[in-house]
C-alpha cells in the first residue's frame, strides 16, 4: 500500500508516474513537526532495527550510524566521513520493530540522521516544509521495494552490447590512443565492447564538437572501431562554453535556454572550458532543445553516451573568483599565522562547489522562476532525461547507451549511473559492493563504478579483484584519471589470467542479461542484500560483503590485498563454483553457516542457490560473439531446479513479447526440459 | 648475525648504537646497484614471501603490493594512496623462500617498490648513494627483530601514569574547558589519568609561553589537577615564533640556533605562529639549548609532553607564499580553462611541505652545513633527543612523558609516537592495528592512535569500539581536532557501558605494564602479528586484523560499523573472555580454527592462550589507584601456566633490579605459586 502526504507546495520533480490523492490525516510510523521553517519527521529505532536505502552514498548496507545529506556535489574522495556524494535519492526502509518505507519526494537539501546524534533515533530534516512524502507498506522489505518502483516507473534499459568490459581512461588523447587500446585488447584476447571518449575528444571541452586535430577522421575512426566490434562513447559534460562562434552556446543564449542570475544574466560558472552556462534542462524547451544536440554524435555512428558534471559541478562562480583574487593580493605582506591563513585556504576551498553560488541562479520552469538551490538534486536528472526524450524522438526504435554522473529519483527511467570518481583503494571495492543494493532500491539498474578506481595509482591486484565484483555489475568499466598508472589489462604481468577471467563474463551473459531484464520489467532487485531473501535468518541482516546476483547466485568477492580468501556465511547450503576461466572451475557443496573459502588472486568464487540454476553461454571476445542460443545449465538440484530466462535481441524493445520468457527445468533425476518458443540448445551440468 | 655493507659516505644519524665494522665484500639477498645517482637495492618475491616492517605507514601488516617512501611528512588523511606518513622507518624482514632482515640507515629520501610495478619485485630507491645497510638473520622473524633492536638501543620507558586512558582535544580553550573534563569523568565515574594541552594553551603559537588570560594560575591548574590525580600534558612545536621581544626567538638568533638559507640568514617558513624559525636540532649545542627550554614547563609541575609538527610541517615557505600571491593576481581577469584552473590550484597545493622547500635550508652540523632535504627524515628524531637527553641532565631520576609525532629509527630511545593525524573512519581503526607491529619492530613500543578519530566527526559507536582495541595500547588517548563533534566519553548515551570498558584497562594495568617493560628491556614485540609466534601455521600471515598483545593475549576487535562480532581465527585452542566491564564477563573455551565471535557494542573479545595467565587488578579510575600488589591469575591451564611478572615504581628507573621479576605457576590442579621478592596477594581464576 503506497500513501500520499502532501507539505506546503512542492516542486513537481517527475520522480513519480502514479497519480496518487495525498491523504488528509498525518502520517503513520513518523513523528512530523516544522521547526525554523523546516520540516522535520523522526521516529525511534529499535536495537535490532535495519534501515536501508538512499541509493548512492557513503558507509553500509544498513545505513545506521550516520548523518546522510541528499545535495548532489562532485565529490570525488568517497570517504566515510562525506555525507553526499553525486546523487539525491530520498528513499529509506526502516525494517524491524516496524516495517516499512518511505520515499520524500523534494528537491532542495535534506539531511538523515540515522542513529549518528542518538544511536536510537532516526530524524529526518528538509530544509524548506515543501514536500510529498510517500509512505510504503508491504509484506517485507523486497515488496516494499518493487511497490515503490511501481511508482517511480520502469527502469532504463541499455542494448546489450553495454552488458560487455568497457575501457575508459581521461588521458586517451588521440585517435592513435584508441586504436592502440583496442589492437591490445583484440591481440592479448581480452574481451572488449567499447572504448571510452573522456573530455579530451571535444574541441577545448565544447559539448557537442569534435577536436579535429585529434580525431581528423571521427566518423572513420568509430567505424572501424564498430567492425572490430568496439563502440566508442563519448562524455557529455553539463557546462557549455561562453565562446562566440560557438553554435551551442550561440543558440542558447539567442533562445534564453540558460540559466540566469537574478538581473536575467547567463550565470557565468568556471569548469572545464573555463567561462560557461548551464543548460536550463528544468525547463521544457530548453531541455528538449539541449537533448536534440545529441543528434550531432548520433549522425557519427555513435551509441552511447555518458553525462558528466551534472550536479552541476562547478570549480568556480566567475563573480566568486574574482573576489577571491582580490582578497589574496590583500593578504600580501602580512603575517599568515593560523587565523589569516586559515583565511587564505578557506577562500580558495570554498571556490568549488559553494552552495551559496547555488543561489545565484535560476531556473524557468511551468511555475516561474525557480531559484536553483531550492531544485539542486533535479539537475543531472534532468540533463539525462533531456537525453533520454530525444533518443525517443530521434532513433525510437534503438536502444541507445546512457549513464550520468549525477541523479534523482525518477532518473532511473532514462538511464544507468556510474558511481562517479573514486579510487584505487580496496575500500572502494567494498563500498562499490555495498551501494549496489540501495541504487537498486530506487531503480538505477544499470550501474557499477570504476573498476581498478578513478584516482590515484592502481595495483595489478586491485585491478584483478575488482574485475572479480564487477564480472556482475550490468556497468563494467575500467575507468581511471589523467595523470594516475595505466591500468587496462594488459598493461599488467598477469594477462592469461585477466582473459581468463574476464572471459567469464561473456560466459554469464545470458544469466547476467536475463537477471536485469526480469529486474526492469518486474520492478525488481537485481543486487540484493541477503536479508532481502533470507527475512528469517538473523544472521543474514549482519553480512555487509555478499550479495545476491538474482535469483541464483550469491557473490562473495575477495576485497583485501594479499588474500588468498575470506570468510562467506551461507544462509543454506550452497554450491561453490571457484571459476579462474569459463573453461576452469572447480564445485563443491558446502553447508549453511560460516566459512572460510579460499581464492587465489586469480580465482573467483561464485555460490550457486540450491534448486537453482545459472546459464553459462560459450563465451567470446565480444557481446555479438557470445551465441545465445547455445548455452549450458548448471543446476544444483536438491528438489528440481527451475530458471525463467528473459531473452531478445539486445538492441529494439520489443520487450513485452511473451516470446522472450522461456522455461528450464532440471529434475532430480538431472533430465532438462526447456519451454519456449525459441529453438536452444541446452547443455546441463549437475551439482 | 648483523652486518654491516657501507656505501658512499653515509651522515652519521646515531640510529645505531652498536659499532659494527663494514664488510668489504657485496651484501647478500639483495641485487645492489647505481643509476643516475641513485642506490638501488633489489630482489625478487617468492609467491608466498612476506614483508614485514616500514614502521608507520599505510595498508597492511603485510607491506606486499604498494610503494611506500620515507619522506617525514605532516599528513593527515592516511590514505591507502599515500606513500609517506610522519616517520622514516627503513627496517624490513622478507620472510618466505629466503628470510632476512636489512636496515637502511638512510635520512634522505628512500622509497620501496614492495611488489608495486611487479608484484613478484622489491625495488628499494636511495636518492643519494650514501648509506649504511645491515642485513640480519636469525632463526625467525622475531629473532630477526630482536637483533635489530639490540642494534638499535633500549626503548624509551615512560611513567606508569601514561599508561592510564588520557583525555585531550584541540580546542580546550581555557582552564575552565579543562576543569570541566575532569570534572566530568570523575562524576561519571570514568577513569582518566591526563588531559593534553593543544596548541591554544601557549600565547599566540609561542613554544613555552603560557597564555596568561586563558590560563592566569597555569601553576596552580596543574596542582589542582594533580591533586584528582590527573596530569596536564602540553603540546611543544617545532616552529619557535619570530617575534622580537620573545625570549627563545632573540636567544635563538643571537647564539645561530636555527637553521639558515644559503646566504645564512635564519629560513623563514609558515606555521601556526605565522613566521616561525626552526632550531637545529642536527646542531648539538642547539639541541641542548631547545631541550633546555622544556625546563620551563617542568617547573611548573609538568611531568609530560608531546612534540608536534615536527617532520617539520611547513604551511608555506615564505618567499613561496609572496610568489603565489603575486602568480594568483596575474590570473585576474583571464579564462581559467582547465589549464588555467588547476595553475591556479597548483599554486595553492604545493604551498604546504614543498619538498623544493626543504632545499632552501641547512644544518650546522658535525661534519658541516647539510641541506635540509639530505637528512630531513631526521629532524622530529632529534627535536624529540633534544627533549629526551634534557630530560636526563634535568631530571634524571624521573620518568618523563615524552611522544613525538615525526621519528626515525633510533627516536625510540627518547620518547614514543602517536600515529598523528587520523580520522574518524572505522577504516582507521584497522589501520590503528595494522600498524602496531611494525611500530614495536623499530622499538617504538609507548604508541597508539587517537581513539575516536582526530580529524571529521565521530560517532558514538566507533568511539566505543576503537577503544576496545586501544584497551591494549600503551598510549590511550581519545584526541580530536577543532570544528569536530565533541568526543569526550560523557558526551554520549552510553556513559556507563563506557565507565565499564574503561575500567577493564585499569584492571589489565599489571598485564600491560608488565608486558611493555620485558618487551621494552628485552627488545621484544609487545603487538605481534599471528605469523611471529605461529611460525608453522600457514594461516596465520594471512591474519590482518587480529594481533597477539605480551606473552598470553589474542585480540580481535570489532571494527566494522553495525556489527554484532566477527571472524577471528585460533592457532591454538584458546579461551575466549568476552568483557563488558572488568567484573563482568564470560568465559568460552574455543578449538583452533575459524569461528564467528558475538561481541556486542560494549562487549570485547579478548583470548587468552594455552598455558598462559592474564593479570587483572581491582582497577581504579587512575593509575595510582590500582592496587598492582592484589591480583587475580586468570589461567587457562592446559600442562600447566606461568607467567613472568615484572613490576616496579613505575616513576624511577631501577628497571635492571632483579627484584622487579616475579613467577606465578599455576598447575594443573589450580594450585598457584608465586615466587618473588615482593609480597603479592593472588588470587586465581582457573578456565
């Protein structure tokens, strides 16, 4: 049962597709009052209670024990002491004493204190008393879940060629950089789906052109780049350069389709290309005007595309810098002891992203103007969707690739995100595991983060294990910045082995293809904590390092340097498959309880459920080679092992199709049956 | 066996007290060679070979797969991607296909490629050819190790006050701020044996000065103080002030007591005072001058110190900071694009501890003016040798508090460290235990971190548990920076859960004061890693967050956010106390092996070995109240448990008195003898 409670007068953010009448009485579960203008709902929490949620953030599964913000900010150290990182997705399910969720559907900045002022209180303040606020009620914490995605609408859906290794780099330079990329990977058999253009492809960081003395031949080089089977993506970033003779921001400013100050100025903001506007994509026109700019790359043969910067990130308000300078130049002379040099490091600190230039702006939406701090988290959502509705105007038939940076509710129908800047620190591995679950909760499906990590130099090891969690992220980068250690594949001594393993990905794509598909269409996890599926294991809510893979796998990645295994609670009894290749694997049954599996660095232990079963097709070095009717089932039978598989033909959307569900079933006898109306052939293994 | 291999002609850093003749032939182990000036040292890693040692610095127990340098640098965040952190501590042990220790005694810049480019190398990088290296060999590591700490000379002993749990916080602005810190652990009955003085106590940043309006009766504070039986620790920095007028400045100019640039005037850089002058303490009559100064406050009663800022931390260099000033101006008014922008935030980033900046100045030394950069792993040892040899001439009968923050090797015999500036991540908490041994491995045994995180805002929980693992550590302090939630133990809920974990220090005094004097007079470990003691046991290196603690105790703590216990693994059968106070807890025997332990919030695990006995006191809420002459013998009696007991004053250094050793056996039947030359009344507790 999903309830409606409407404060003040909110902002319509489009997070929601179901009309809902607000309900006149007050909200169960939540104490609500308004203080200092703000609006404020708390309740206690029991010892035992579990609160999950808020989609892309910082620290565990169970959220306890910290003070979360929602004001998405480029932030890229991710560490646990932030409170925000890219993202704004307000929704919480507290489950315990009293189960149920709730989703505060408001754009400005809200904070939730869960448990960090008083370990036994969760309180949740929004800045301004505007606001719907849902209440969700539901068997159990996975109903509650798909209910709330049912509200919120179907997530994106990628082709599946995005369900293939991707390699990234900020630092590929030229066109004799990406071709070197991709011979490396095609000569060392390293699978590879596509290549990555970071800012450098662009013409002085102007979206929408191509730098001609880099790329002389773009359309050439991302066609050749397709018959090897590679895709390139390019980065969209949310700032357009002030540069006469520049059409984009010619146009922009012609139509008034930027963001103004409060005298009807373009506000001027520093990022990349130094001077720029944001596009006003809060407004209808100006939205749809900024998505058909995509055109200009889609007539070039590309696929994909990847929106950055869209918190907006702003390294400086001009006005801000300005002053700034100035203030330095006074300080000449002087004696800096702590109080004026604290003065000096504070100015040039509070440059970046300073949520008081968040009010120097405005947006022109269906209700006026809007001043931006009061609509921040809407931004990159709305960047995105800006995209999303014009590949559905310009190829409606195609799926087309898109991720951003930055995200709000609602968001998740147009696109995946990636986790944004992290870094090369085993940390990270862990917290890319631990966010999984909670984007999953708001929708954004097509996810993962940077594999091998952003900043910061790489270790071969690092990059091994990561590949090793993100085998089963739907998003599978390696993605690292200007200036760190290379780290694709092959720059590593251990080259046989990542083929090995990165071959396994390509063996899991039917499984890995069908797991997401069945999670968009049905509103469903596709990442799941184990206490989503084991609610009567106690046990279960403890472990913060596994995750479910659908409705068959249970994933248990090795995240600590010189491990040559780690501790796996198994809530039953469950096979191991420790794959160090498609081809090479080794099975053992293992009971319920706690165990210590080993997993040389080049090993990748996999737990398949009992009477479940895992599709693994034959491979290949890309997702077009993969041959999807030809697979084999590995089952572990205790009762008969069942498994729905989601197929079609990764690229159009024909999916409501009935022809694209079919049925194995694995007898205790070990006999398979398949039910379809799509000719396969199935191979069996039995555990 | 220790020997000694001598390239170039090495500084003379007194690391060594031993004289060891130079072998004439080529070192062993390791392939040595030149390259562009440069020493290099190197040999291959067997796939299972460990690295132990490095002191403090970042990620594991075991160094493998990263690139550490010593470089002596103020660095608060202790990231997995840096390399140095305050110290220079170039001690190893490969352990594995061939065993060894080496010791580079080194004070330049030195990195080591511990299986970073390839996993399967150590690449050890001198900057300059000149230094002596010792190779050691023993049965084992600990072996090993003890050698090298015979090389090194006896660690610093402190008085047993210090090892009381000690308050501190950088913003007690006032007398009264301290008054009420004491105040508020005596009413709450939680122990406190000394509150730390941070910088706000001097006037205006001024080394030994005292702020006489936030402190108008400092002399009297300290008595009251220690009249509730808690000492005042004040903070000493390495920057003395220029300010005409100020005694330490004028004397220090007058007689050439700070280190000069090359044209011999006195090297201005940014501190917290603004303009400061640092004395060189490479200089021997400088440095008795500055240890002289420390006179000034042990008149006043002070019995204790900690030396910051001494790697030593440069804010800015002066002449750098006019040219910033002047660079930022010329910006005024340009497009600051990418290339442009991050100028700018060059210019401001390489501000702070610019290594060109530690070439601008010298030290008079022994053998003539040595630039800075040369020797500049030196400088915290020898402020902090200042202090400890006046310590010796001014006091000589009486133990001295002393802790630095920079050190090299050879600073253990002067005065401990604390690990510096952390955070408030439960991540530092395993880095606190992580670094343990490798700190007791140089012989800096008087050690720990500051419990609840310095820097960003704690929470109550991690405060909680970071105590249960500082329990154990010699230096226990809960230390914070400004602008931070306040973490004083009575700020939170759980005050008494609290007064009850703290009071099991109290209890464990006999034992941790015990074992610190045999490890500090033997050269022994006092924190091992499993792998030192479990030398068969092939598991056990793989073990990083557990630690043996003394001759009888295993210690596993819960460090992970929400957990309701953890995987600890036994080498042995052991006896698991699970502590809640110290009169209150269970008792579980445990089998070697894996095992998931409970241990609530306010519940520690603590395992006792076979054989082996565990003293526990009646406790007290300060150390003089701990009757250390009524003990319990917990023992875990399998054949048959003793333990060797040392005690004495805990104020003098009689250490090498036969009669501070005693014996309790306790048989198999329970029965418990005590042999020694004090009268002890024991009782027993047989598990």
């Amino acid at each position: 049962m999903i309830r409606k409670y409407t404060y003040g007068n909110p902002f319509c953010t489009d997070a929601v597709v179901k009309e809902i009448t607000a309900e006149d009485h007050s909200l169960p579960y939540l104490k609500q009052t308004v203080q200092d203008g703000r609006l404020i709902f708390s309740c206690r929490l029991g010892e035992k209670d579990l609160v999950y949620g808020l989609g892309e953030n910082v620290r565990g599964i169970n959220k306890r024990g910290w003070l979360y913000k929602s004001c998405c900010a480029d932030e890229p150290n991710h560490l646990e002491d932030r409170h925000s990182l890219y993202a704004s997705h307000n929704f919480l399910v507290v489950a315990g004493e009293e189960t149920f969720g709730v989703f505060f559907d408001y754009p400005g900045i809200i904070s939730f204190d869960v448990g960090y002022t008083h370990m036994d209180e969760l309180v949740i303040t929004l800045e301004e008393p505007d606001a719907d606020v849902y209440i969700l009620n539901g068997s159990g914490i996975r109903s509650i879940v798909k209910e709330f995605r049912g509200l919120i609408g179907r997530s994106y859906i990628p082709p599946r060629w995005a369900f293939g290794y991707q390699q990234s780099r900020w630092g590929y330079q030229c066109e004799a950089d990406i071709r070197e990329v991709a011979e490396e990977h095609r000569k060392n058999h390293l699978p590879l789906d596509s290549i990555y253009l970071d800012i450098d492809y662009m013409e002085r960081y102007k979206d929408f052109t191509i730098d001609e003395e880099r790329f002389p031949d773009f359309e050439g080089l991302v066609r050749d780049m397709k018959a090897q089977n590679i895709r390139l993506v390019p980065i969209i970033d949310a700032g357009v350069k002030v540069e006469e003779g520049y059409p984009v921001y010619e146009e922009g400013v012609e139509k008034g389709y930027f963001c103004k100050d409060k005298d009807g100025k373009e506000f001027i903001a520093g990022v990349w290309p130094g001077q720029v506007h944001f596009p006003d994509v809060l407004n209808r026109e100006a939205r749809e005007w900024f998505g058909n700019q995509y055109q200009f790359l889609l007539d070039k043969g590309i696929e994909g595309f990847w929106n950055d910067m869209n918190e907006p990130s702003i390294f400086f308000a001009q006005d801000r810098m300005d002053d700034t300078i100035d203030a330095i130049a006074e300080l000449k002379g002087k004696n800096l002891d702590l109080d004026t040099f604290q003065k000096f490091t504070g100015l040039v600190d509070s440059l970046a992203n300073n949520t008081e230039d968040f009010k120097k702006f405005y947006h022109s939406t269906d209700v006026g103007n809007v001043r931006h701090d009061k609509v921040h988290n809407l931004f990159g959502y709305n960047m995105t969707r800006a995209a999303g509705e014009a590949f559905e105007r310009l190829c409606p038939d195609k799926r087309i690739l898109m991720f951003s940076r930055s995200s709000y509710v609602g968001m998740h129908r147009y696109g995946g995100i990636w986790t944004g800047d992290n870094k090369s620190w085993w940390q990270h591995l862990l917290l890319n595991l631990k966010m999984m679950p909670s984007l999953n909760m708001v929708g954004i499906l097509y996810t993962g983060a940077d594999i091998g990590g952003f900043g910061s130099d790489t270790t071969e090891d690092l990059v091994m294990r990561w590949i090793q969690l993100a085998m089963f992220s739907p998003l599978m980068r390696n993605h690292t910045a200007l200036g760190t250690r290379m780290q694709e594949v092959y720059r590593f001594d251990h080259t046989e082995q990542f083929a090995g393993i990165l071959g396994i990905r390509y063996g899991l794509l039917p499984y890995i293809y069908s797991e997401y598909m069945k999670a968009a269409l049905f509103g469903d996890m596709y990442f799941m904590p184990l206490s989503f599926v084991y609610t009567e294991d106690t046990f279960a809510s403890q472990v913060e390092d596994q995750l479910l893979v659908g409705d068959s796998l249970m994933i248990a990645p090795v995240y600590t340097q010189n491990a040559e295994g780690r501790y796996v609670y198994l809530p039953e009894e469950m096979a191991l498959l420790r794959f160090r290749s498609l081809t090479d694997y080794d099975t053992e049954i293992l009971p319920a309880g706690h165990h210590y599996v080993k997993a040389g660095l080049s090993e990748m232990p996999v737990f398949l459920r009992p009477d479940k079963i895992l599709l693994l097709s034959g491979g290949g070095e890309y997702t077009d080679e993969v041959d999807m009717d030809r697979v084999k089932a590995v089952a572990f039978v205790k009762e008969g092992a069942s498994y729905e598989w989601y197929e079609d033909d990764g690229k159009g959307k024909d999916y409501e199709n009935p022809e694209n569900y079919g049925k194995i079933v694995v007898d205790r006898s070990g006999r398979c049956t398949y039910t379809g109306s799509r000719r396969k052939e199935i191979t069996t293994e039995i555990l």
